[in-house]
C-alpha cells in the first residue's frame, strides 16, 4: 500500500522566495492497481514522481511506502552520468543484490545498446539514456512502477518491448502511470489523479478523468 497524506513541495526561487509546486496531494494505491496522474506541462507530474521515487522529499506531508518503489522509469537521474553504461549496470546489481551477469544479460538485451555500454553516459543521446535507465529498472523486481511517459522512448521495436515488459509481463505489478496517451491511460488505470496549478483530485472515473484533464 502507498499513502501520499498532505504531501505538499515548495522550491527556492533565484529572488530567495519560495514557490509552492504541488500543495496537498493526497492518494492511496493499493497492491496490483494502476493510477493515471494527468497534467498540463508545469502541473507538478514530474515533481511528485520524483517524491514518489525518492529522489526528492516533501516539504509538508508524508508518504508512506510499505511496498519496494521503481525509480522514475525514464528520469535521467536513475543512471550516474559519469559512470560507464557497464559500471550503472554493476552498480545497480550490488545496490539491489542482484546477480550481477543475471542484470547485465538483461540490459544488453533489452536496452540494445551494444559498445556504447562500455562508454560514460554522459556521452548518451537523452534517448539512450532512457533506454538504460528503463531497462536497469525492468531488470529489478519491484512491486510498484512510477512511468513518466516511457514509452515514447525508443524506435516502435522497442516501444513494443517496453510495452510487453510492462503491462503483459508486470500486469499484477502496481503502476503509476505519467501519459499523455489516452487509449494507454483508459486501457490499464482503473483511477486518475487530475494535477492543476500544483493541486490534485483523484477519480475513479477514468473518462470523466480525461474529460477534465482535456478542458483545464
């Protein structure tokens, strides 16, 4: 189960001042389902994935996980930059003790990113990236997926792969799922969550969801 109780996020601005970006977000996700989160650009859909993830921490509120939480799946910042393809890969294996061959099988595999594993990622186009990034995340069994629009990564091949991956392979895995396509939204989320101006409201009418989404 995950809670977001009260979950507010203020950053500083250049002039010292504080800007609120999302202001009482509250949600519960239950074991195996899937949630939409909806947004215009500038909504806060990325600043609460990176809350959900870890990666940043509320300013108010809490969030209690009592599931294992993916990265952001397509976030830059799940891959070290001045590490090599390779040396993400090892560290990734011994962060989540994974056999270390067993997680490099996987990614060279999936990601198909054949030498340039064996070159700083910091090199990487952004979309090569997100390969390895979404591949190093695929490799480790989580119980719960933060998405921030994945699957427009990538050629259709391996759009496809990430699709199968996910939502065939990890169809019983809990999702919370950043998309802008609707048939994707309204074919796996039973519920959305509505971002606007920082402020949430969930649904659990994936249509009506979308309708509001489409006319703020």
């Amino acid at each position: 189960m995950l809670r977001v109780m009260g979950v507010c996020k203020d950053y500083k601005t250049e002039r010292g001042e504080f800007r609120r970006v999302l202001s009482d977000i509250n949600f519960e996700l239950a074991r195996g389902e899937k949630i939409a989160l909806l947004g215009k650009n500038g909504a806060g859909k990325s600043t609460l994935i990176r809350l959900l993830g870890g990666v940043e921490f509320p300013s108010e509120g809490r969030i209690e996980l009592n599931m294992t939480m993916s990265w952001p799946v397509g976030f830059g910042g799940a891959v070290l930059p001045m590490l090599t393809g390779n040396d993400n890969i090892r560290f990734i294996a011994r962060i989540y003790s994974k056999p270390l061959g067993e997680v490099r099988d996987f990614v060279e595999d999936f990601a198909q990113l054949g030498h340039y594993l064996s070159e700083p990622v910091r090199t990487y186009s952004t979309g090569m990236r997100a390969r390895l990034n979404f591949a190093l995340s695929l490799a480790i069994d989580f119980d719960c997926y933060l998405i921030d629009e994945v699957l427009a990564v990538g050629d259709q091949r391996f759009q496809q792969r990430s699709h199968e991956e996910l939502f065939e392979k990890r169809a019983g895995r809990s999702m919370i799922l950043s998309s802008h396509i609707a048939e994707t939204i309204k074919s796996y989320c039973t519920r959305a969550l509505v971002l606007h101006r920082g402020r949430g409201k969930v649904f659990d009418d994936v249509d009506l969801a979308l309708d509001i989404y489409n006319a703020v």
